[in-house]
C-alpha cells in the first residue's frame, strides 16, 4: 500500500449491505465529476441512492426500454438502467449492474438525445 499524502481524500468505505460504484468509461467519470462541480447535492442523494437501492423503480429511477434497456459488456448482457439526479433537471445517470457493483456508463449533464 503507498503512503498517504497529506490532504489526501478518504473514501467513504461502503457498508456490507451496499452497492460499490465503479466508472464503466472515462466517460461517464467526466459527466459525473460535471455533474457533481454543479448540483452537488443531488450528486450525494444519487450517490445514496446507488449504493443501497440502484434496482428500484421510482419516477427517478427506472430501466430504459427497447434497443436502449440492454447493454453488452465483456460477453455478458446487462439491464440498463436511467436514474435522474433531480425531479425536473435534464440530467441522467446511465448505468447497469452486475453483482453488487453498479457500473456507470454514460453520465449526461443533459437530456441524451436518444431518450427524447
């Protein structure tokens, strides 16, 4: 393990029961790391929601239908799944899960065209 540097940030360390969140692309890390510099709030509360219930269906959270709803990843075919950050803001989070870890896939800080 390397040393710790001085000002280092800690990662909040997830509880048994929990999801980890991982960066399915570079992507994903870019739209994310926008997303929280401009509604950091509501960044938390999806951070939350993600590593307890990601696989709820809520007027925020659902799976996308048709060619959208499924995503092939390493051989294996997941479920997609939209949550959006705010009630009435146009961003999305795209992810899928496998296992306890939900990947995110593609982070928009707009309304993808594909889904309008």
């Amino acid at each position: 393990m390397a040393a710790a540097k001085k000002g280092e940030l800690v990662s909040r360390p997830p509880k048994k029961a929990e999801y980890e969140i991982r960066f399915a692309t570079s992507d994903a890390r870019k739209g994310w790391q926008d997303l929280v510099a401009t509604i950091r709030n509501s960044m938390t509360d999806t951070w939350d929601f993600l590593t307890q219930t990601p696989l709820s269906t809520t007027p925020t959270n659902y799976r996308l239908k048709g060619d959208l709803g499924i995503i092939s990843r390493g051989g294996k075919t997941f479920e997609r799944w939209q949550h959006k950050p705010t009630m009435k803001g146009t961003a999305r989070v795209w992810y899928y899960v496998e296992g306890r870890t939900v990947f995110l896939e593609q982070v928009h800080t707009s309304h993808p065209n594909e889904t309008k």
